[in-house]
C-alpha cells in the first residue's frame, strides 16, 4: 500500500505542488461546488496510478487542484462505492494519497434518504455521528502503522468544533438544518419499507451508501472530518414511494448550493 500511494504521489506531483489543507468529496448531483474553486490544475483519476475508476451516473472522475478565498483544497470530482464492487481499501485509496499531499481536513457530501419525521426533501443534515452497517471496515487486514493505529478511537467521527461552525454559517444564511445519524448500507437496492423502518429504530436519521469508509480513513489517519447529507427522499410512515436514482440527482442538484455556501463559507473562516 505504501509503495502504491507513493507511486500516485509521484505522478500528481509532476503535475502540481499543491499542498491542499482541505480535501472535499462531492455527493451525487453535488458536483458545482467546482464552479467556486479557483483551478490550478485537474488530474483524471484515469491518468493516476492505483485509483479506481468511478462508474456511477452524476460522478465525474477527477481531482481538481485550486483554492477557495486563498485556501488550498482539492476536489475529489467523483467517488467510489462499494455497490460498484471496489473494496474498502479501493475506495479509500485516494484519501491516503491526498492526506500524504498534505491534507489536514476532509469535508463529504452525499445524498441520503431522510427516516427522521421532522425532515422534508432537499434539507441538509449535518452528519454529527454513524452507524456502519456495510458489513466491512477499511482497516480491517494488515495495519500499516506509519498510515495510523491498529485500533481506532470514534468517538468524535465528525469534528464538533466544525459542526459547529457549519451550525452558525447555516443561521446567518437562514439555511435550513438538522444534526443527525448517518447510517450506512452497501446498496445498490434502496430500503424496502421494512428496513427504513429497523433503521429508524436504531438511532439513525438518514440513510445512505457512501461517506463512512472515507471517514473511518479520515479519523485512522488523523484527519479532521465534515460531512453533509441532503435529504432526496424520504423513508418513513406516509410518505414511501418510489425512488430512483434519477430523482436522487435531481432534489441533490436543486438543494446543493445550500451546501456549496455553508462550505465556501467554512473555508473562507479557516
Ligand atoms: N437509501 C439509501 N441511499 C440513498 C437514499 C436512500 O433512501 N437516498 C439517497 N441515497
């Protein structure tokens, strides 16, 4: 593994030097928070050794190297799923490489079923904790120990001070916003009835298939973590009907610039 990250960083590094403070992975239908991005350079995951293609309708496959009001971040354009057929360690394998360029933070998005009453289509939740329920772990196997523990503390998988942050941006703006549970599946199916109803029952508020591998990485390899969902459907009592992925893309196309100001604004303030 450390051999392949360094193969990826030899290569990005004969096209940048950029040391982004702040990488962001954009959910599906999320993707024009790149319109606010000040570009230096962009890097085909296809021209990168060792990274995984994406294959999902709404995910670009690029990482796009620039700075928002004068901070360097990178823009992870694209991600990867396990319901592709990547491992875990697939799916992460970015995340090691950009935090080895430099990166201290990583801010998600994603699209996510609501299964909390109170929520409505299109609202944001800010991630404050998540039930992983993919049945696999990046970090199970080998532990590199240069790349972080064997056994990791979760006790703060979302940074508080930066839920924080994002909590006071979204009130200025009078932005809409709830704190929830994220709980993650391995998809593709979305839930049937049943199990909207079993995830409600165990804490969780929202429902999706990406963003815990990607921070479990970010929390084992001493990152600081931020993540939002917003709300493209709903999963509760009255208000089941069918979903497609079509849809998804569009309520997370229409909600995304709530997300795109909160984050530009996070930036601007770090
Ligand atoms: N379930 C799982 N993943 C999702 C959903 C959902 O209802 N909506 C968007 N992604």
């Amino acid at each position: 593994m450390l051999e392949r990250i360094q193969k990826s960083i030899d290569f990005i590094r004969t096209i940048t030097k950029s040391t982004p403070k702040i990488c962001i992975i954009l959910g599906s239908g999320l993707s024009s928070l790149k319109d606010y991005i000040s570009i230096d350079e962009i890097i085909r995951y296809s021209e990168i050794p060792y990274f995984p293609i994406s294959t999902v309708k709404g995910h670009k496959g690029e990482l796009v190297f620039g700075n928002i009001s004068g901070t360097e971040v990178v823009l992870m354009n694209g991600r990867f799923h396990y319901y592709e057929g990547y491992s875990m360690q697939e799916i992460t394998f970015p995340i090691r490489v950009v935090k080895q360029l430099g990166a201290e933070y990583l801010f998600l998005s994603n699209a996510a079923g609501g299964m909390n009453s109170a929520y409505s289509i299109g609202d944001i939740m800010f991630i404050e904790d998540h039930i992983n329920l993919m049945g696999d772990n990046p970090l199970i196997g080998h532990n590199i120990d240069e790349l972080g523990p064997r056994f990791v503390d979760m006790l703060e998988p979302y940074d508080r001070e930066l839920i924080k942050d994002a909590i006071n941006i979204a009130q200025e703006k009078s932005i809409k916003y709830h704190k929830g549970v994220y709980v993650a599946v391995p998809g593709p199916c979305f839930e049937t009835p049943a199990e909207y109803r079993y995830l409600a029952k165990m804490g969780a508020d929202a429902v999706g298939m990406s963003t815990v591998p990607e921070n479990i990485v970010a929390i084992h390899s001493g990152m600081k973590c931020f993540a939002t969902s917003i709300i493209t459907d709903l999963g509760f009592e009255g208000h089941f009907h069918p979903i497609s992925h079509k849809e998804v893309l569009q309520v997370a196309n229409k909600s995304a610039n709530k997300i795109n100001e909160i984050i530009i604004e996070m930036i601007k303030k770090m």
